[in-house]
C-alpha cells in the first residue's frame, strides 16, 4: 500500500505535492500534473493507497484557493474510492 505524507509545513508550492503523488504511485510521464489528472488518477486507483494530511491550515494559507481545491479534491476522492483513505490531522 502506498502512503502519501502532504505536511502543510513542508510543501511550498502544487508542484512539490503533484511531485509526490507522482512518485508515490509511479505515475506516467504524460500525467496532467493538474487537479483534473490528480483527481482523475485517485478515482482509477485499484491498489489501496493512503493520504496524510498534516497541518492542513498551513497547506492552505501556502497555497491559498489552490490549497483548498487540493484538499476538496483529496475528499471527493476518498469518499468515491475506497482505496483512497484521507487521514487528516
């Protein structure tokens, strides 16, 4: 099972975290590295996977609109994936 760790006092900007969802689920070259293609790839997954996220005000004030797209985004997801687990601390 793949684990995701988006901490809202580490990330700095969308890129870093489409960075890692792209590492952690080995996706391919020509993913959108958008929200559309991010929520497009959650909602496919047949393995099992897991996002913590941490300080999630931090996240958002960084990121701003952006911030609570991404955070919408990772819950439509859980709720329409049951791979898809969100753990928001």
């Amino acid at each position: 099972m793949a684990e995701i760790v988006l901490d809202g006092l580490e990330l700095r900007s969308l890129e870093e975290v489409h960075d890692r969802f792209a590492q952690a689920l080995a996706l391919p070259e020509w993913y959108g590295r958008n929200l559309d293609a991010l929520f497009d790839c959650l909602t496919e997954l047949k393995a099992p996977v897991t996002v913590r996220l941490l300080h999630q005000e931090a996240l958002e004030g960084r990121l701003d609109r952006r911030g609570r797209a991404l955070v919408r985004l990772l819950r439509r997801a859980a709720a329409e994936n049951p791979q898809v687990t969100l753990l928001e601390k």
